[in-house]
C-alpha cells in the first residue's frame, strides 16, 4: 500500500492510499480509496491513471464530491495508469476477474458500483455473477453492447481512429489526439482540452489502446441486463458523442424498475462549471444515500481489539506475514493466527478477504 497525499493547483485533496493487487493471471492492478461513508467502487473509464487525475480539471470535482459522500474505490484498468503496461488479453472476461481482485483484496463485503465509460458490461456481468454483493448501480455514459460497425462507413470509421492512434497517439503536439478529446468534452475550456489530451498520452501506449478498444467493441451483455435486481440509476448527457444516448435508453429498457436521468450536456464527461453537474451530483448523491441509512455503523477497530491484536494487525498492515509477525512480537505462529482470526470475528469479516478487509478498517479508522 502506498500513500499518496495529493495536490492540485494550489488545492490540498484528501489522502489517498495507492494499493496493489493481481489478477488471476497475474497482471497487477492499481487501485487507489479515499473519503469516508458507504463504500462505493467507480468501475474504470476509458481513461485514467490515479495520480494525475487528481490533478484533473476535468475529473477532480467528481473525485473531491464523491469522496465527501462515500468510501471511493477506484482503479486502473490492465494496461493503463499505475496497473500493468505490458498486457496483451483485454477480453471481457479478464476485465470481469480485474474487478473481482480488486474487491476481494479490498475485503468489500457490500457496495454499490458507479459504471462509467466501457465500466458497463463488465459492472452488468459482475452483478449478476455475484449476486447480493452490490447493493445499488449507477451507470453513467455507459452501455450495454458496444457500438455496432455494421455498415461499410462505420468500419472505414472504426479503422480511421484506431489509425489515428497508432500514428498520432504517442506524438508530444497534441493534434491527432484532441479528434478523442473533442468527442469526450466538446464544451470544455482550452484548459480542459488540453489536460485530456495529455492524459491520453500518459495513461495508455498508442498499441495497448488500440488492442484494448477492439475488444471493448465486442463486448455486447444485454442478454444479462434483465437479471438484474438491485436499485439501479441510468444518468446520460443527451448530447454524449462518445457513448450516444441510446445506450441509456437501452439500459434503463433492460433493466427491471432502472430510473433514467438525461443531462442537459453534449460532454460525455460533465464539467464542474456546467448547469448539468449540480444535477448529476444531486441524483448520485441522493440515490446512494440509501446506502448510508441501511448501512451498520463501522466502529473503529481500536474500539472493538485488544491491544495484542492490534499490535498483530498493526505488523499485519506493514505487511509482514504470520511468522514475521510472531517472531517481531515473540509469539508462535500459532497465537498470530489465534489473534487475527479473533480480529476478524470482532470486525464481522470472513472468507479469504478478511485480512485484507481487517487491515483497510485499520488504516482508514
């Protein structure tokens, strides 16, 4: 675990902490928690790296809001950001067991999850796979299927941007890059532009991108949306160039009792200074409230354990494993085990993410 205090023009943000986990085969995946309330896990856009989005004028007023209503979870996708570079699978079924490491190395028990971007079919078949985990879904700019290249013109285009970013995607002048930065934020400042532009220099390689868009494109779950059960909210700019407004049609269609909310934008990532963000941020905030009523008050860990089980949970943090553990404290092995299991009874934590999960109430109480 890393952390990382934050700055960003001037602003002190809130503590994040950076930690690793690895998927099932073997890529490492960046994630990254700060705020405090409900748990809420962001299911990774297109574009992101953990670091500098803090710095972002395009996606620190989401990052700062929610934060203040929730515990954020976010993370990097396989070849992107702080995660593994080098990856060649960007199947939607190894994007699915990214998601599924990420949660059980946070120890998240219940949560709700934002869908963001290409979040949406992973987000859609993790729900539904994993049944009475996620207490509520937000989909936001996101879809179902991806979009068709059916006709001769839609695959001359489809190959024209994927061309666009192997010969331009990588280069320092921005101009082949700001074709992708016009379609996200059409009525963002120069500033804005700008910032998105690098981050896409930054966050991904021109080969990754393209590998990585060619399958997003195949992943299509809309056979799975009507086997969803929990609260679920479709929020979508009417004017979205990247992600057309069809797609929210298409969600809030398929899933049973979903509520839709069209914004006021033609950005597929609403800014802070536009009239469509106070509403995105009223109908998130107000639809995961729910979460922080039902939810059982989460006492401090210092509270509830002994002084010896926390001085092992304490080493456990750091990330000694049990024998290092008994041996800094003259225990045996035996005891460590003894102790932690009896940490996790009082926490309410089990299963293989208990560890992790009695570790992360430790260091965020």
């Amino acid at each position: 675990m890393t952390t990382i205090p934050l700055m960003g023009e001037g602003r002190v943000t809130p503590r994040q902490d950076v930690r690793f986990c690895r998927s099932p085969d073997g890529v490492t995946i960046a994630y990254a928690v700060h705020g405090s309330g409900p748990p809420l896990l962001i299911d990774s856009c297109w574009l992101s790296h953990l670091q500098y989005d803090w710095e972002s004028p395009v996606w620190r007023h989401y990052l700062t809001e929610l934060g203040k209503v929730a515990t954020v979870y976010r993370f990097d996708e396989r070849g992107y950001g702080l995660s593994d570079r080098n990856v060649t699978d960007f199947s939607l079924e190894s994007r699915i067991a990214d998601l599924e490491a990420v949660v059980e190395h946070a120890g998240l028990e219940r949560f709700a999850v934002l869908a963001m971007a290409q979040g949406g079919p992973v987000t859609i078949e993790y729900a539904v796979r994993h049944a009475g985990r996620a207490t509520r879904l937000v989909f936001y700019g996101t879809y179902a299927g991806a979009y068709s290249v059916d006709s001769d013109e839609e695959r001359l285009r489809d190959e024209t941007l994927n061309n666009l970013i192997r010969i331009g995607w990588e280069q320092p002048t921005p101009e082949f890059r700001r074709v992708f930065t016009y379609q996200m934020i059409p009525g963002a400042s120069e500033e804005q532009m700008g910032w998105l532009d690098e981050l896409q220099r930054r966050a991904v390689t021109a080969e990754t991108c393209v590998r990585a868009r060619m399958e997003r494109a195949k992943a299509d779950v809309s056979h799975s949306m009507s086997r969803i059960h929990v609260p679920t909210l479709v929020v979508h700019s009417f004017g979205d160039r990247m992600n057309d407004f069809q797609n929210a049609r298409h969600l809030a269609t398929g899933i049973p009792h979903a509520r839709l909310v069209g914004l006021e934008s033609d950005n597929h990532i609403v800014l802070e200074d536009e009239p469509a963000w106070p509403v995105f941020l009223r109908e998130v905030i107000d639809f995961l409230a729910a979460d922080a009523v039902s939810a059982p008050a989460e006492r401090d860990p210092r509270q509830l354990l002994s002084a010896r089980e926390l001085e092992v949970l304490e080493l456990a943090a750091r990330g000694h494993d049990n024998a290092a553990i008994a041996e800094a404290l003259v225990l045996s092995v035996r005891t460590v085990e003894r102790h932690l299991q009896n940490s996790y009874d009082k926490l309410g934590l089990h299963g293989k993410s208990a560890r992790a999960g009695a570790v992360s109430r430790l260091v965020g109480a």
